[in-house]
C-alpha cells in the first residue's frame, strides 16, 4: 500500500476547512523532553497540508491526547474551540468504564464453552443450570 505524502505549510486561516486536529506529546526535536504538538490538517489545493505547533512542555498538560476528525465539517477556529473545551472539561473519572479487556475476553470463551457444552454452574451467589 502506498501512503500519500502530506504537503507541510507554515499557516493556518482560522476560517479554513480542516480535516483533522490532534493534540499528541512527542519528544522534542533534540530528543531531550516531552513536549505538546498541536498538528491540524487543512484542505489546500486539493490536498491535504499538516500544520505543526508546539505548545510547550507536556508535563503543563494535564489532560489525555486529544484527537478531532472534522472531515472538512469545522474550520480551524472551531476546531481549537472544541479543543479549549474539552481541556476545560474533561471526562469525570466516575463516568469511564473500568474493566480488564484481556479477562473479560477469557470470561466471555469460558462462557461460550460452557454453553456450547451446556454444562450447569453452581456457586454462593447463583446457579445456571441447563437441562438440554
């Protein structure tokens, strides 16, 4: 698969068509700290041009990475509205769900063969019983 090359630009019209907005931590370009890069992707000529910002040290940001598709819906400025909120209003922990995917996959092919064998569980809080 042959990837298309992005155009680089130095600017952005905050009124521009944008294609994407993230916020990731990257090492610097000495390689010697963790910094925060705002990169947004606009529509020009026909293509799609990356702009990089550095917004300082990562460690200044409390939040997770951010990650915006906009798809040629939002412009630049209504982008970085988007991005002020979220870094304003973050998740609330008690709303995000905690859970063990690798267990949970496990528990759900332990469940999967004791039904296709149909095999009864008894225990202290219930009992399945399945008399096929």
């Amino acid at each position: 698969m042959v990837s298309e090359i992005v155009q680089a630009t130095t600017s952005v019209r905050p009124d521009e068509k944008a294609w994407k907005l993230a916020e990731v931590n990257n090492l610097s370009p000495d390689g010697k700290s963790l910094r925060r890069y705002r990169h947004i992707w606009v529509f020009r000529n026909d293509r799609i041009a990356e702009y990089i910002e550095d917004l300082g040290p990562a460690k200044a940001f409390k939040g997770a990475e951010i990650n915006i598709p906009s798809l040629g819906e939002h412009t630049v400025d209504e982008l970085i509205d988007i991005v002020q909120y979220l870094r304003e209003n973050p998740w609330p922990e008690d709303n995000l769900v905690k859970t063990n995917l690798v267990q949970d996959y496990y528990d759900k092919i332990d469940e999967i063969t004791k039904w296709k064998s149909r095999a009864s569980t008894f225990g202290s809080i219930g009992k399945v019983q399945r008399n096929y």
